[in-house]
C-alpha cells in the first residue's frame, strides 16, 4: 500500500501531534522520586505506555488500591504541568490539510481522556475521534486501540496510516494491519523527520 492508498490517519498524541517530552519527564521524575524508584528506570520505559503498565514493573509490591493512587497521582502532577506543551513541527499544518483533503483523522493515546483533552486543548488540536486509555482493555502494544480508532471513523485499519514515535506504539500500529509512519527514528514502513515531511507526502499524492 502506497500513501495515495490512504483513507484515514490514526494519529499517536505525545512526541508525535503534542511535544510533552519535557512534561512527561518532570511528571514522571517527581512520581518516581516520591514513590523511591530511579527516575532513570522511569524515564525509560514511561513514554508511549499506559502510566499503570509503567508503574506496575517499577513498583509490583503495591497493592491494587496503591496502585490506583499512583496512577492518580501521576495524572494529577501531569495534568497540572502544561508550560512546555506545544505542538510538533508541522502537527497544525498536516491535520488542517487533512481536513481540506477530506480524509478522516483520529488520535489515540496511551494517556487518560482528562490528560489528552488538557495537552490537545493547550496546543489547538480538535480531533473528531479522539480514543484514550480510558476506552481499552488493553493499552500499547496491543492494537485494540487503533483497531477502535478505525472502526470509529469507518475505515478498515489495513487502510489507514499509524503516525508513532515510541516502539510500543508503532507496534501496536504494525499488529494493527496499517502502514506505519515512524518519527524519532523509529523504524517504519515511512521514516518522517517531522510532520511536514508527511504533509508533503500527502499533497505529492493528491
């Protein structure tokens, strides 16, 4: 499949539309310091995964209440950080053309629908579907998420383009049947620098 072959565009929300990189850092730095694991160990797997999967392997001895309380304390330190958050390079640009191309988009996102509403709202971002971790059963990798994505905007997602930039969600992209686009880096079907690179993409293809 080819990008001209496209109907839809399933869009990853952090370090893919919303450049939180910094937020996400000092969110997580401050959970990890007052729940007493390396920040480093966090850091390292806590982007692109559900924030319960990120705090069940840095803390497995905590009870399932505990648990819930430091998933709830890292939304509430993330929800309250929004200083750095802008959009990436090119985000504004590509789903307004999207929108004149007429061809559907839709966001989903390992974080919560109160923290992805925060992040889309400070940057000017409106998806018309918009699937958060509040809406699966199972988080990235899985492909549940982007399967719902699909099926909300009526599109089968073997055609649909994944836009990711974390390996967790590109995988879940790949199990999902779609292309995948990779920013960062992340191995792909597309390699994009940025998002205006995809824009250029779909307007070579109109």
């Amino acid at each position: 499949m080819e990008i001209r072959d496209i109907r839809a565009v399933l869009f990853d929300m952090d370090g893919t539309l919303v450049d939180s990189d910094a937020v996400v850092d000092r969110s997580w730095s401050r959970w990890a310091t007052e729940y007493g694991v390396p920040v480093a160990d966090v850091l390292a797997i806590a982007h692109g995964s559900p924030a319960e999967a990120t705090i069940t392997r840095m803390r497995p001895d905590l009870s399932p209440a505990e648990r819930v309380a430091a998933v709830a304390r890292v939304l509430d330190i993330e929800c309250d950080d929004v200083s750095d958050v802008v959009a990436t390079p090119g985000a504004l640009e590509l789903t307004a053309l999207l929108d004149q191309m007429g061809l559907p988009w839709a966001v989903y996102t390992s974080a919560s629908t109160r923290l992805a509403k925060v992040r889309l709202g400070a940057v000017g971002i409106s998806p018309s579907i918009l699937v958060t971790l509040d809406d699966v059963e199972r988080g990235k990798p899985d492909p549940e998420g982007y399967l719902r994505a699909a099926e909300l905007l009526g599109v089968p997602a073997v055609q649909c383009l994944v836009v990711e930039d974390t390996v967790v969600g590109l995988t879940a992209g790949r199990a999902s049947g779609a292309l995948t686009a990779g920013l960062k880096g992340i191995a792909a079907d597309i390699e994009l620098a940025d998002l205006h690179q995809l824009g250029r993409l779909f307007k070579g293809s109109e």
